[in-house]
C-alpha cells in the first residue's frame, strides 16, 4: 500500500476531500520525522511507538579489501508495534 492509497482509503471512508487528507499525512509524517530527529519517541496507544535506538560504537570487517573498519556509534529509528497490532495481524491468514 502506498501513500496515495492511504489517502484515497482515507478519503473514501470519512468523506474529506483527497488534498486535506494528503495534507494531514504528510504533516503526520513530518512530524513523526521531526521528532525523531530530536531524540524524541513518538507513542501511539493502540498502534505502536515510533523509537530512536542507539548502536554503539563497532568494530567490521570488509571482507572483499581484507580491511577492518570502525563503525562509529549512531542513532536509527524504529518501529515497535503495540500488543494488540501484533495479535491483529497474527490473526489474519
């Protein structure tokens, strides 16, 4: 499923008109970003939490140079679903 089809499902099921829900999502989303960038988690109960993790510092092996090099020590984001989410889709089949 795309962003268009997020938007157009959304569109069809409330009845608001396809821009302001592309608007809304694209905010949603920017937001979700922004915060993130921040070292911020976002938490959405019933849905799932959108988390920065930290990877520590290590230590990789380019095996094709025969090189060693040090991955240094970032921050990714991530994506945790909730409880019942999970249960949600272990269900369907």
């Amino acid at each position: 499923m795309t962003k268009a089809d997020i938007v157009n499902e959304i569109s069809k099921n409330t009845g608001i008109d396809k821009a302001t829900v592309l608007a809304t999502v694209e905010a949603f989303m920017e937001t979700v970003k922004n915060s993130l960038a921040e070292n911020e988690n976002v938490y959405l109960r019933g849905f799932g939490s959108f988390i920065v993790k930290h990877r520590a510092k290590k230590t990789a092996r380019n095996i094709s140079k025969n090189i060693t090099m040090v991955i240094p020590a970032h921050n990714i984001p991530a994506f945790k679903p909730s409880k019942s989410f999970v249960n949600q889709v272990k269900k369907q089949k």
